[in-house]
C-alpha cells in the first residue's frame, strides 16, 4: 500500500479551507425557487385496495398547478375563504397526473357507487393527514367498471383539482366489490 504525500493532504486541506472562507465572504445572489428553499415542503401518497386487498404499493402522486396555488393562497393570502380538499374521485382516463395543469379528472366516474365523495380525515401526527373513502359498487348492470385514477378536489361535483394518480394497475369492478382510496398528505 502506497503512503499519501502529506504536502497533498495538506494542500487539500488549506484549498478546502480556503473555498469555504471565500464562499462564506462573497454574498451569492441564490433566486428564490422550490430547489432553493428548504425548510417547506408538500407531498402526498396514494394507497389502493380492492375488498381489502392492495392492488400495489402506496404510491406518490402528482399535484396540480391549481393545487400549488390553493397551497400558496392558504398560506399567503388566506382570508378564511375556500372550501378544504377533503373529495375523493375515481375515473377510468388516461391520466391523472399530467399535464399537471388540468382542472377536471379525465372520465371521471359519475355513477355506481363510484361517485365522488367526501374522505374521511384523519390526522396522522403533526403536518400530516389522512383522506380515506371505501366506495362500493352497486346498481351496475354486469359490473366491469374499470379505474385506473385517483384525484383529490375542494368541492363534490366541481371545484380545484388539487392532485391526482394514476393506478399502478388498472382494477374491474363488479357490483358489490369494495375499492378503498387512502391519500397521506404532509408538510414538512
């Protein structure tokens, strides 16, 4: 094994030492961008199960432009106005989670007990939340109903689409099948 030079080690010492001083000098104009800042954060996950089953695991899930900015409108300008995001829809499109600038959930399923609906919160600890709904498939002719996305909105027909998911896996219903939808929410 070949010994170090300890004039290298200590070149690289003092030039280390000398980065951090003149870093710590120089003012360095860093734009206030979400790369930038730490200390806030938002996220959130999807979790779904078919008569108690996981179809796969819990998931992270894209937030919409709307979303963003009811988060920054809360935060920033709240005046006590709004209605909470607290609405669990199901649809059978293509996505739900680009482009992030979408407002409706594409084929959002208006009928068979999948209708959208209100979660059930659930505080998990502090910055953290939950909205869980079990929907139940009923009064379908010949079931077959597939789901394939998931979004949150503020409101229980119209409203801000606040973030959505595509499943892992497509699922089929049929009548009296269970489908549970689970979103964690945190901020950190």
């Amino acid at each position: 094994m070949k010994k170090l030079n300890k004039n290298y080690v200590i070149e690289a010492i003092l030039v280390a030492v000398a980065v951090v001083a003149i870093y710590s000098i120089v003012q360095v104009n860093v734009p206030l961008t979400s790369a930038a800042v730490s200390g806030v954060d938002i996220g959130s996950s999807v979790c779904i199960y078919l008569n108690n089953q996981p179809i796969g695991p819990c998931t992270h899930n894209a937030m919409m432009d709307g979303g963003r900015d009811f988060v920054k409108t809360l935060i920033g300008n709240w005046s006590g106005g709004g209605n909470p995001v607290k609405y669990i829809a199901l649809g059978n499109g293509s996505s739900a989670e680009s482009p992030t600038s979408q407002t409706t959930l594409n084929l959002e399923i208006g009928d068979c007990g999948l209708t959208r609906a209100e979660g059930a919160y659930a505080s998990v600890n502090v910055g953290n939340w939950s909205l869980s709904k079990q929907f139940t498939v009923a009064g379908c002719a010949g079931g077959n109903i597939v789901v394939s996305t998931t979004a949150l909105f503020n409101n229980s027909a119209t409203g801000m689409m606040f973030a959505g998911k595509n499943f892992s896996n497509n699922v089929t219903l049929m009548n009296g099948d269970q489908l549970n939808i689970t979103w964690y929410i945190w901020v950190t």
